[in-house]
C-alpha cells in the first residue's frame, strides 16, 4: 500500500547493502566450540563445470563483486576453508548447521565436493535467490577436524548487485530459529502484503464499477494492482514470465513507477483536489521514465535507476507535504487521518534508513513492511468514515425528501378536492341551469300566457277565473319540481311510473268521489319523449282530470295512452260527465286551463282535439314524433 | 262533502309557523266539524314540544319546516308517547325523501300544503276514518331498500332496517309494486280480490314495520337513506 516505496527501497537496500554487514570469523557452535573460517576466496568463472586453478583472490563475506571486478556478468566461485575446535579438547558431539542469507542471482552450495543445492537455473533466464534464505545441516561424521570446505558457485550480473550474502555457521536450534526470523521478514511479511493489497485492490475496484464517478477508488486499485506486480518481485524465485532478470528489474521499476503516480493521483482525488495540468505532466513523466526503462543499456542500469527511484521517492515526499497542506486547511478528520498514516510512513522509513546507514544492520528487522498492515487498517477507518458520512447523508436526505413527499401530496390532496368541489359547483351550476330552463319553459311560458289573458280579456275578471290562472300556475310548478328532483331530468323508466304519480293522487280522489277509472297504459316506451314532452302531456292529464272532477260529475273515467304507430304517441282521457261547449271552452276564455295546454302541446308539436256532449267528453292529445321535436 | 263522523278525535294539535295557513287548516278542520276549543295551534317546534309534553293529543298536523327545527323530531316525540295518536304531516316545500322520513319517524300520512283545500280535506277525512295513505315514491322507495338489502353484494348487510323490510310478506310487497304503479287502494283491491280494508291493513302493516320508535334507530335509519 502506502508504505510501498518505503518497501522497494528496503528491497534495494537488501540488494545493495544487506550483504556489507560485517565480516566474522568466529561462529560459536555450541557452549564450548566454535568454527574458524580460515580462508575466504573468490574466483571468475566460465560455467558451474570449471574451477580454476588460478585468479584466486580473497575476499570477505558477504560479498559483492561489482566493488571488485566492476560490469562482470557471469559465475563466480566462492571458496571457504574452515575448521572447527573445542575447548579442553571435547569432541563435537552435535551436528553444525551453515545458513546463506542469499545469493544475487542464483547459486549452488557444495560440502567437501559434494553437491548440497543448486538453483532450478544456473543460466539465463537465471533463478532468483536473492531473497531467499538457507540451512543446511553438516552430520558430525562429514566433518573433518580441519580443512572443511565450502564451496558457492553464484551466478549475477552486474546491475543487480551480484555476490554472496551473509554465511553462518551455528548449531541447528539456532540455524532453524532464524531461518524462521528470516523467512518472515524476507518472504511471509510481502506475501501478506500481497494478499491484503490484492483484497482491498479488488473491494475498491469493485465499488467503482459500481459506482463509475467513485474515481478515488479506482485509482486506488490500480495502485495496488502495480504494488502487488512489484512486490510479486520480491517473492518470485524465477524470472519467467519475463525473458531474463534485466527485464525483470526493467518490468519491476515500471511497475514501481506506475504505482507512484497512480497512489499520488489517488492522494489528490482523495484530498479532493485535480490538476489536470499537474496529471498530464506526471503521466509525460512517467511515460518518459518508463521508455527509459525499457530502452536503457545495462550498463548504465543502476545510475538510472537510482535517479528514477529518488524521483518516486520525491514525488511521494511532494504529494505528501500537499495532503499536509490539505489537511491543515480544511481541517477534515478524514484528511488529517491520512496524513497522520503518511507522516507513520515517513518516520518509519527515516528510521529504518538511518539504521541502514548506521552500520548496525546485521539481520537488522526492517519496520516498514510492518506498517503495510497497519496503514490498511487505517485505510479502512478511512472507507468506512467515508461510507458512514454518505449513509448519514442519504438519511437526512431520505428524511428531507419524506418531508418534501408528504408536502407534494399534502398539495395534490388539496388541488384534487378543490377540483372536486369545482367539479361538484360545475354539476349544481347544470342542473341549477337546467331548473331555471325549465322554469322559463314551463312557468314563465304559462306566467305570459296568463297576462296576455288578462290583458286581452274583454270584461273584468272575476275571482274565480283570477284563482284558475294561479292554481295552473302553482301546477305547473308542482310538476316542475317533481319531474326535476324526481327524475333528476330524465323522461322515467316507462310509461305506468310516469303517469303513477298522477294516477295515484287523482285514484285517491276519485275513490273518495265514487268516480270509476280505467287506465290503460303501455308497459315500455316504443319511442321515448322528451322531458318537455312528457312534462306536457303529464300537465295536460293533470288539467283534464281536475276538470273532470270539478266540473263533470262523471261517474266513469278512462284514461289510456297507446302508440298508433311507432312514430305516433296518443293519450285519451274520456268521462260520461255532462260535458261541455267546446268552443266556448277554447275560445271564449272560459276553460283557461285547456287553452293554455292546447297553446302548450302545439309548442311541443302535438295536438289537441276536444270532443264533448253529454255523457261522452273525450280530450285527445296526439303527439307525432320527428316533427315537432325542433320547433322547441 | 258530508260530514257523517260522530266522534272526531280531539284535541287536535295544529303546528304551523304561518298564520295564513294556519286560519286554513282551520277553516278546514272547521268544515270536518271540529269547534275552536279542539284545536291547539302551536307555532314553532318549542311550543309544540310544551303542548304534547302537558298534554295527549289525538290528531296532529305537523309541518315540517318550522323555524327553530325539523317536524320530524315532533313527530317521533309524539310517536314515542302516544302509539296511537294520529299524525299527519302538512308540508310546504319539502323533498319527498324527507316526506319519507317522516313516515318511517311515525307520521300516518302527509299532505302537500299547496293542494286544494278539498284534497287537504281528503287526507285528513282519510286518517281519521284510520286509512293508510301511502304514495307511489314511498312504495317505490321500500322496494327499492328490499332489493337493496336482499342483493348480498351490497354494503348495506349490516343495516337493521333492511332485516325489518326483509320481514315484508309477499303480498305486502305485491301491494307496494302496485301502489309504485300508481293503483288506489280501491284498485289493488279489486285486482287482488280482497277488500279495500284488507289492502289498507297491510299498509299499515308495512308502516309499523317502517316506523321506529326510539329516536337513535330513526337518526341511524336517516343516516343509511341518506336523509340526514
């Protein structure tokens, strides 16, 4: 993670400097014994099969050949002669354990001519054993008192700082104890690296994909994904998938490079912060960094590559100071929170420099790789800090928006009663328009009439003729008022309920007046009336029998409607009363209740015929359909 | 019209706001042949509330609009004290729903106000000789009920009135559709081949089971017909 570089430098500082620890001699063994490394010796060689006899020189463990026969790529033969001895003359009771820190690149390891390991690949693509730690176990029957030998065949190149690591020798507890010292550090420490940038690599990308505008987060992955590829190189034994180790350490900086720029551009977007002119120039950079990478000679490798990791170096150092900055401006817990992990970073690998330079380094314990679990942890209060501010917002959020819903439908609830109620006015406003039609129709055309009857009447008026006009008023009104509440304006069902009101109230009287009556009305409609039409001819019945009642001293009535045919309604009211003048009735102002309905069904285009004499009065309205319907 | 009655019921109580009216109801009533010492007049609902409290009174017609409340609330007073008093409702301008109110609180019948005396007169002759008088809109509206509650879909299951009406006997309800028709009684008579009694029986009948005595059950029963 973070403390990445911090980890490729211990890397190359194990590379160049782990093996320049001091040079013993003298390995206690057990209380009593020791071994004595006579002689350490070192000679160039063509192939693994060749010892040469001559171009020995002595030489100190560890070493590096670089300081000695600088630009040499190939094998070398180290020689150690060694012996062991006891004190009070005790015998070696226990068996000797020899450990090899490492090699740079790939070696084998002989005991007295005999084979103890060699390295999957002596020639190029070579092994890499560099970081990787060895035991081996001497059984006291293959020792000799004096004159032991070792023997390493290492094979390197230059640029990769080629030669012997530190090689012990000590008793097995020991050996195996830090074996397993070395182990951790040098190899389970990176694997747990690995797995935990590869997890969080994964999560992070992961919520980007799902959340695409989220770019912090994929720049983060993609930063572990270049610290998991580099740090891959710290583990990996073999150079494959790369053609040879030049190109593994060319991949591994390109990758370091990468990795720098994408956790400095993750650094930005998390401080909120996007220079594009900024980015363009690191991406230039990098790029400009990486072609020299891979076109760059071998010679001049290690130059190169020193400047290209300071420059790493004084990129993470330049992003660092500016989340400082961002942290001391803002004051945001999540920004002083990163920049708290990167200042732990900082001191962390100032301190294991400085141990480095201090000479003290034998098998020295690097911090920095222990701060990669630790800064994950930090990463993670980080996300989840992040993930706990954004549920809050999308709470109050949640809570704004149920304020803001119940206040819309508050709203809508209120427009859709008014619009009822509108709706509801609109209908009062109709049938109040309809009555009022009605009442001009009906009433009003009856109130005129009457005053053209008064007005045109020859002599005065006598009470009882004043009385008729208004009780034909107040009927008119009655039947209005019935049809329109009753009905609410239609013509009825059929025929017997709409003459059923009328029947009633006059079977009523007429069973107190001992007056017969026989009503013969169809049972359906064939063709329906209108509400005018039916509201005539119902006033017509009306006047008709009041009429009759009042003035014909009938004893038999018979009312009967019938269609003639399908276009042709008839109504027939007819008694056995005395009878009356027709003509007087209709012309002289004498019946104003049947000249005003004569007046009103020819309004409706029907017709009325009277036929009257004693013992046989019959009024006919006949009402023709298709007609009159239009002279409304 | 001949006044043959040899024991008209008294007191009568006469509600009404107008004098106009008032002095005709009298003049009517006169013509029955009640004298001025059998009529109590009462003007609003308060008084006559007073007069039917300190009193029995045999014979009342009621008006429904008064000015300080309904004559409904009077007429199921009266109905509530005295089982067999008559009542008869003479309204002005009403709707006929709440003409039918007033025969489900207890009223015997009811007349409209704007008729001619001579009818007014029937009505009260009528309810005096102990008729029913019942009119095509109220035959019609109990049919209507009965269908109502005797269809299962309907939300009107629970409804107590409709379980009276459900208690209507077949011939009951073969007068009322006449009566919806439009038929006297003199009429349904004939076409059922019973006596005109016998059909003024059974609409009493169906009017008991109508009528409700406890003012709750007439307010809830308002209520459900949409009345109140």
């Amino acid at each position: 993670m973070r403390n990445g570089w911090l980890n490729i430098f211990v890397t190359l500082c194990l590379c160049v400097l782990s093996f320049a620890s001091s040079a013993q001699t003298n390995f206690a063994v057990s209380p009593t014994c020791k071994v004595n490394v006579d002689k350490i010796s070192a000679v160039k060689t063509s192939s693994i099969d060749v010892v040469p006899k001559t171009g020995w020189v002595e030489v100190k463990n560890p070493d590096v050949w670089t300081e000695r026969w600088p630009h040499y790529d190939g094998g070398v033969w180290y020689h150690f002669n060694w012996h062991w001895s006891c004190k009070d003359s005790d015998e070696l009771k226990q068996p000797l354990a020899f450990s090899v820190e490492g090699m740079s690149s790939a070696g084998a390891v002989f005991f007295n001519r005999n084979l103890l390991w060699k390295d999957k690949h002596l020639v190029e693509p070579l092994s890499k054993s560099w970081n990787t730690p060895r035991f081996w176990i001497l059984p006291v029957e293959s020792l000799k008192q004096k004159n032991n030998d070792i023997w390493v065949y290492v094979v390197g190149n230059s640029y990769e700082s080629p030669g012997l690591g530190n090689l012990e020798f000590s008793d097995i507890t020991t050996a195996y104890d830090k074996q397993q010292k070395r182990l951790w550090s040098k190899r389970a420490l990176f694997q747990v690296n690995l797995v935990i940038s590869t997890t969080l690599g994964l999560v992070c990308f992961v919520i980007w994909f799902f959340r695409r505008n989220e770019t912090t987060f994929l720049w983060f992955s993609i930063s572990c994904l270049f610290w998991v590829l580099f740090i891959w190189n710290v583990i990996n034994r073999e150079v494959f998938p790369y053609p040879n180790s030049l190109w593994v350490m060319k991949t591994n900086l390109t990758y370091f490079v990468l990795y720098n720029v994408c956790f400095c551009i993750y650094l930005l977007r998390f401080v909120k912060t996007k220079f594009a002119e900024l980015e363009k120039t690191l991406f230039l950079v990098a790029a400009v960094c990486i072609v020299t990478i891979l076109f760059i000679p071998s010679l001049m490798v290690n130059i190169v590559f020193a400047v290209i990791f300071l420059l790493c170096i004084a990129l993470f150092i330049a992003s660092f100071c500016f989340v400082i900055y961002r942290a001391y401006k803002t004051k945001r817990r999540d920004f002083i929170l990163l920049a708290v992990c990167l200042s732990v970073i900082l001191i962390v690998m100032l301190y294991d420099i400085s141990i480095l330079f201090d000479g003290h380094i034998n098998d020295h314990q690097p911090l920095s790789p222990y701060t990669s679990p630790v800064i994950t942890f930090f990463i993670v209060i980080i996300l989840a800090t992040r993930l706990d501010k954004n549920i809050k917002k999308i709470q109050r959020f949640n809570s704004e928006l149920e304020q803001r819903v119940s206040f819309v439908t508050s709203n809508l609830s209120s427009s859709l009663y008014a619009r009822h109620q509108l709706e509801l006015e609109n209908v009062r406003l109709q049938e109040r328009i309809h009555l009022a039609h009605d009442l001009h129709d009906g009433l009003g055309a009856s109130l005129v009439r009457s005053m053209i009857l008064v007005d045109q009447s020859s002599s005065t008026m006598s009470n009882q003729q004043f009385l008729s006009i208004l009780k034909l008023l107040r009927d008119d009104l009655r039947q209005i008022i019935d049809s329109g509440s009753l009905t609410n304006n239609k013509t009825p069902d059929n025929p017997v309920l709409w003459i059923a009101p009328v029947r009633h109230r006059f079977s009523q009287i007429m069973d107190e007046l001992d007056i017969e009556a026989t009503w013969s009305i169809p049972e359906a409609w064939e063709i329906q009336p209108t509400a005018l039409q039916c509201l005539t001819l119902i006033r017509v019945l009306e006047e008709s029998l009041t009429n009759i009642v009042k003035h014909s001293q009938a004893r038999h009535i018979d009312v009967k409607m019938y269609y003639p045919s399908t276009t042709h309604l008839v109504m027939i009211i007819q008694d056995d009363g005395i009878g009356f003048n027709v003509e007087c009735v209709l012309n002289h102002g004498m019946g104003i209740g049947m000249r005003s309905m004569k007046m009103r069904l020819e309004k409706i285009g029907a017709e009325l015929n009277i036929e009257s004499e004693k013992g046989c009065t019959k009024i006919i309205a006949s009402l023709r359909f298709g007609e009159g319907e239009s002279t409304e | 019209m001949k006044n043959k009655e040899t024991v008209l019921p008294a007191p009568v109580l006469i509600v009404e706001d107008e004098a106009m009216i008032r002095s005709r109801l009298d003049l009517i009533l006169s013509e029955l042949g009640y004298s001025q010492d059998m009529l109590i007049f009462a003007k609003n609902l308060a008084e006559a509330m007073q007069i039917i409290a300190s009193q029995p009174i045999s014979l009342a017609l009621v008006d429904l609009g008064l000015p300080d409340g309904n004559g409904i609330t009077l007429i199921e007073k009266l109905r509530e004290i005295d089982e067999s008093a008559l009542i008869l409702v003479i309204s002005a301008w009403s709707t006929q729903q709440s003409l039918f109110a007033s025969i489900k609180a207890g009223a015997n019948g009811y007349v409209l106000k704007e008729r001619d005396d001579a009818e007014v007169l029937m009505s009260i002759r009528s309810i005096l000789r102990g008729g029913a008088p019942i009119d095509p809109f109220i035959a019609r509206e109990i049919l209507n009920q009965i269908s109502t509650s005797n269809t299962p879909q309907t939300e009107r299951v629970e409804q107590l009135d409709g379980q009276d009406y459900d208690q209507l006997t077949n011939r009951e309800t073969e007068i009322l559709n006449l009566v919806a028709q439009g038929l006297s009684n003199r009429e349904i008579a004939e076409q059922l081949f019973v006596s005109r009694y016998t059909v003024e029986s059974h609409i009493k009948h169906i009017y008991r089971k109508l009528s409700v005595s406890k003012r709750t059950k007439a307010v809830s029963t308002a209520r459900s017909l949409g009345i109140l």
